[in-house]
C-alpha cells in the first residue's frame, strides 16, 4: 500500500496531488514546486438542509409538476405547503403529469401560491356544486333523473303507436304456449318440448329492432344539435362536451346514446336491462362531474342550460380536452 504523502497525479504529471492512503484529496500544486510540509486542508462543505416543499402555482389542463396536490380556490395554504404526512385528511395526491379535470379549476381562482390537492366531497373543501364546466352548474341528479323518466314515457307513447300491432300479433303467438307452460308446470309435467313459432320470434326482433330505431331518432339528433331532448329542455338542462362549450355533432352523440340504446337488443337474454341499469346509477358514484357511463364514452358532462352568472367565458376559461 502506498504511504500517505504528495505524488504526482498519473492522469496528469504536470501537477502533484496529496495520497492519503486511500484516494487523492486537495487541490493539485505545479509539480515543477516543492512539495508542500504537510497535507492540504479540507474544507468541511457547509450542509444545506433540504428545502421545504413549496407550493406551486398552475393554471388549469396544465400537466402536473412533481409532488404538485390541487386545492380548490380559496382554500388556505399551510406555511410551506404540504409537509411528508400532513396533507388535509382524505387528500389524493395525483401523479405528476394528470391533467386537471374540465372545469375543476376555473382560469384566474387559483390563490397565489395555491398548491393542488383533489379532495374527495366528505372534507368538505370541494363539492360538485363548486365546478362549472364552461362556466354551467352541474345539473342535479333529480332534475336528471326527470328529464330521463319524460323522455321515456315520450319515447314509450311513439313505440306504443308504432309497434302495437305488432305486439299485439306477439302475443297472440305466444299466448297459447304460454298458457300451456302454465298448464304443465302447475301439474308437474314436462315443458322442454314447448317453443314458440318462428314467426313470434321473427316478429320479436323486429319489435326490438323498431324500439331501438325510434329511441336512436329521438334522442341523437336532439343531443347532437342543441344537446337537449324534450325531457332535458323541460328541466333546463342540457349536454356538452367537456372540450368545449359547442354542437356535439352526431358522431359524438351517437357515442353517447349507445351504452344504453343498444341494450334494447339484449332484452331478451336479460342482460341489456342490467347494463341500462348500471349505466343508469353510474352518475351517483361518479364525482365530481356526475357523469354516466354514456357520458364517458362520449366525454360529456350534463349541466344546466343557463350559464353560471359570475362566469364571462374567455378562450382561457375553457379547459382542454381531457380523457
């Protein structure tokens, strides 16, 4: 092992640094001088301590910067930001680079030096009734809920006048094989040699078919122009895209209607009335824009039909297109 003292520098003879045994240290001298009496002194290097985590401050569909939480506006900044294991109870730290939901955040609310936090609505700091999409409030899932059930009772009143004859020569064919299922079953015989006509089950696809086609061409043309149907013009609600506040277009409305439409088809299986069903339910668990399946699919979101009043849109106000 070589003795601790000055050698010149392998990498580079022109120069000779101090051996301590273990590696270089110093500064390197002329190697042409005389070694120095005795070995460099090392400066202890000052220790920074770590910076605090500070709040950031972003604008809206703006990605999010490392360690960044959203709070809504107003919401008060502790010093310092956000401390390891201090965040407000229920906080969801987002990972870096999620966009903000459309409209979560409207352009110029954020408090200087906000950080962001999305907080669920149990905390009390958010709540649906605070974000406005384009400046429009969310429309309450009552006011929803009406305009479906007018919607579906104006959709039932066109299939009844469009369809009832042929419901009517349904049932005259599945009538009797009905009756002598009932016959059987209440005497304990066997039914596996009862089916019905090839004309019922020709006449229940049409049916289906004529049902499906009627709610197609009350519902997508209604929502693709003025994003209302009858029963949302009666509730004063109606459907944008989370985009921009413009005509869905029948592209997108389409998107929107098939969830639920096309379970008309499997209506006899059973299984188109459970999908209608969840996707019916699916606005409640949803938060904070309350969106349906359907609305998912075609990235809408339900409002009311006036805008907000405190809410003047600009270009900077509408969010960008989110997934």
């Amino acid at each position: 092992m070589t003795a601790p003292g000055w050698y010149k520098d392998p990498a580079d003879p022109d120069v000779q640094r101090y051996w301590d045994g273990e590696g270089w240290i110093g500064e390197p001298v002329p190697a042409s001088e005389p070694a120095p009496a005795a070995p460099p002194v090392i400066a202890e290097k000052p220790v920074t301590p770590p910076a605090p985590q500070m709040p950031v401050v972003t604008t809206p569909g703006a990605p999010l910067p490392q360690g960044a939480v959203v709070l809504p506006p107003g919401t008060p900044i502790p010093p310092g930001g956000f401390p390891p294991g201090q965040l407000p109870p229920g906080a969801i730290v987002l990972p870096p680079g999620t966009p903000l939901p459309a409209g979560l955040l409207p352009q110029g609310q954020l408090p200087a030096g906000a950080v962001q936090v999305l907080l669920p609505p149990q905390t009390g700091f958010m709540a649906p009734a605070q974000v406005r999409p384009h400046g429009y409030a969310l429309a309450p899932l009552g006011k929803r809920f009406v305009a479906r059930l007018v919607d579906i009772l104006a959709v039932a009143a066109i299939i009844a006048a469009a369809t009832g004859f042929l419901v009517y020569q349904w049932i005259q064919e599945v009538g009797p094989v009905m009756a002598e299922i009932y016959r059987r079953q209440s005497r304990g015989e066997s039914i596996g040699d009862l089916t019905t006509s090839d004309r019922a089950q020709y006449l229940q696809i049409v049916i289906l078919l004529l049902i499906a086609a009627i709610w197609f061409a009350y519902e997508v043309p209604a929502n693709a122009g003025s994003g209302q149907t009858l029963g949302k013009r009666l509730m004063k609600i109606k459907v944008v895209g989370l985009e921009a506040d413009q005509p869905l277009g029948f592209g997108r409305a389409i998107r929107r209607w098939n969830p639920m439409g096309l379970g008309v088809l499997l209506w006899t299986c059973g299984v188109g009335f459970v999908l209608q069903f969840v996707d019916a339910i699916s606005p409640v668990v949803d938060w904070p824009l309350h969106r349906a399946l359907h609305d998912r699919a075609a990235r809408t979101v339900v409002v009311m039909a006036e805008r907000h009043p405190d809410h003047a849109p600009t270009p900077e106000s509408i969010p960008g297109d989110q997934p």
